[in-house]
C-alpha cells in the first residue's frame, strides 16, 4: 500500500526503515512546512479577534437593553403624571377654578407622554433586534473562524505522515531534506497478513479461469495453495503477449515470503476424476501428439491416442489408454515409423 503525503511539506525526520513492522497510525516520516504553521497563528488571531468583537456585540446589547428599559420606565411614569394632572385639571374646570385652555394643555401633555412612551418601546424592539442580529453575525463569524483553526490545525498533525495499516516497510520514496508534495507517496508498506498472488495469465487461456478456482503455487520450492479472486476484465500486452491478471488468495498466509516475490501458479481449471493422464515429454512433439508407445511385456506398440487437456506437467489422454498402462515418454524420433519395438523392462511411465 501507497503511503502518502496529506499536505505538502519537506521532509525534517524519517520515523520509519525499510523493513521495519509498523502499526497503523505509527509514524513513517515527519514534515516542516512553514506555511501551515503561519496559516495556523494567523488562524488562532482571528479566532480572538472573532471572540472579542462577539463578547462586545454582547455587552453592546446588554447595555442598550438596560438604558432603554430605564428610558420606558421614565416614560411611563411621565405618562402616569401626565394622566393624573389632566384627571386634575378636569375635576378643577368642573368647580370652576380652571380656564378650558389650561385643562387642553394637560391633555396634550397627556398625549405627548403617551407619544413618548410609545417611542421609547419601539425603540426597545428595534434596538433588541439590531443587537440579536449584531450577536448573531459575531457568532457566525467566530465559528467560521474556529473552523479555520481547527483546518489549520488538522494541517499541522498531518505534517506526521503515519502508516494507514500495520505492516512492513518496503520502501521509502523520500530523504531528509526532500520536498513531500501534496497526495506524494512517501512510503510502501505491504499488509504482511493479506498478500496475494497476481498471476499473468495468456488471454488465449482466461477463458477456462473463474473465480474460486483453486490453484497451487510454488514460491521457490515453497508450496501453498489458494484460490481465485479476482479475473480482470481486460488484458494488457506484456514481453509475454497478451496477459489478463488473475488474482488468488492464498488459503493459509506464508509466514517467511517477503512481497513482491516470484511465484508460478497452476490453476485448476476442471477437475475429471478416472481419466489417464501422461507427464508432458519429448514424445508428444515427435509423435505430433498422435500416438504414444504402450509398453507390453518386452515390446512397446504403436496405439494412436487423443490427448486433452493440459494441468500443468501432465496432459490428459482423453482416448487410446488405460490407466495404469505403461507408456514411453522419451522421443521418438528415432522410431517412430515403427509400429513395434523391443524395450528394457525397466522403461517406459505409467498413466495415471
């Protein structure tokens, strides 16, 4: 697996060796990056600042909402006043000890208090909406500044490139001093619990392959066996011709094979049981895979034979042979246009 750069950065410190076993999260190499670490405290600055013009917005509202109440309570009371002089003022004209012109002027002292009172709460309401909206503008603006912060910050812990998964160490694709750019591989580790085997398989032969197919696989004189994974849906042209890549999964995990090793794998495609098989030799290019010689006491004869198919160094007789029977499995160019020959009693390879 890829390890790579979250951001870019130059490398200050490797954590990490080939061939080291790693844990998820330890750390594969640390970055520097001058940069984040400005867009951090620039970051932490406008958190502050967003805080403080918030703690004004509400101390702003607090205090306008004290005065204005102050201002309603002494509008009220002046109405209150002004209500009782003019209920006064009335009882007095009634006895005659007042003009009409002085009981009109308390009434319109009355309505003037009243107007005031009015006033004074709508601009209470107003006032408590501005400061709701002030208070609120100053919150936004705080959280996206925390936001800010918080990005920057995850920037600088990422400045620690660690290993997604645990594993070993295969490389190493940077050095002390190195520009890690961002989304760069840095490292390789291999998941030494889920290595797999991808095979190249010749196009002309994908078709008998299918997944769950079991297979062996010979890892320098190493045996395992597997299964069939995956077939990929297209093949892709190599040295060899023309590949699709066949992924198999080992049924029990080798303990002491390092990956990217070489392996060969036979995969079995079909399995037919009671059916004679041969070991692939000489004979079969110069008997042109027509005919095999049957061993019979001291002589070997000439019987034509139809082979089938091939699983790895044995090839299938589909008709011609019995089992148990044996053949010659040396060339037989020498003499092949005889239809019988004496043999030494201990030649000749049964067919299984």
């Amino acid at each position: 697996m890829d390890v790579r750069a979250a951001v870019a950065g130059v490398v200050a410190q490797l954590s990490a060796a080939p061939g080291d076993e790693v844990n998820a999260g330890d750390p594969i190499c640390v970055l520097q990056s001058p940069e984040l670490v400005t867009r951090r405290d620039e970051a932490v600055r406008q958190v502050l600042a967003a805080e403080d013009a918030l703690a004004k917005a509400k101390l702003d509202a607090a205090q306008a909402e004290e005065r204005l109440k102050r201002e309603i309570l002494l509008a009220r009371q002046a109405l209150s006043d002004a209500s009782a002089r003019l209920g006064d003022m009335e009882r007095l004209f009634d006895a005659g000890a007042v003009s009409r012109s002085q009981v009109d002027e308390a009434r319109n002292e009355e309505t003037r208090a009243r107007m005031a009172l009015d006033a004074a709460e709508l601009d209470s309401e107003a006032a408590a909406m501005s400061n709701a909206l002030a208070i609120d503008t100053a919150t936004r603006q705080v959280a996206v500044a925390r936001e800010a912060l918080r990005s920057a910050e995850e920037g600088i812990t990422q400045l620690t490139v660690r290993s997604p998964i645990r594993g070993k160490v295969l490389e190493l694709s940077v050095v002390p001093g190195a520009t890690a750019s961002q989304g760069g591989v840095v490292a390789q580790v291999a998941d030494m619990g889920s290595l797999v085997v991808r095979a190249k398989v010749p196009s002309t032969d994908i078709r008998r392959v299918t997944v769950g197919q079991p297979a062996a696989i010979n890892l320098g004189g190493k045996k395992a066996t597997g299964t069939v994974k995956h077939v990929a849906p297209k093949a892709e042209a190599s040295g060899q011709g023309a590949t699709v890549e066949v992924t198999i999964a080992f049924d029990e995990q080798p303990g002491d094979v390092p990956p990217n090793s070489a392996a060969f794998v036979d995969i079995e495609v079909r399995r037919r049981t009671d059916v004679p098989s041969l070991p692939r030799g000489a004979y079969l290019a110069s008997s042109r895979e027509l005919f095999v010689y049957v061993i019979e006491g001291s002589k070997a004869v000439q019987r034509d034979v139809r082979f089938g198919s091939i699983f790895g160094n044995r090839i299938e007789v589909v008709d011609g042979l019995l089992v148990g029977e044996s053949v010659i499995t040396s060339s037989y160019e020498e003499f092949k246009d005889r239809r019988e020959i004496k043999v030494a009693p201990e030649g000749g390879r049964v067919s299984q």
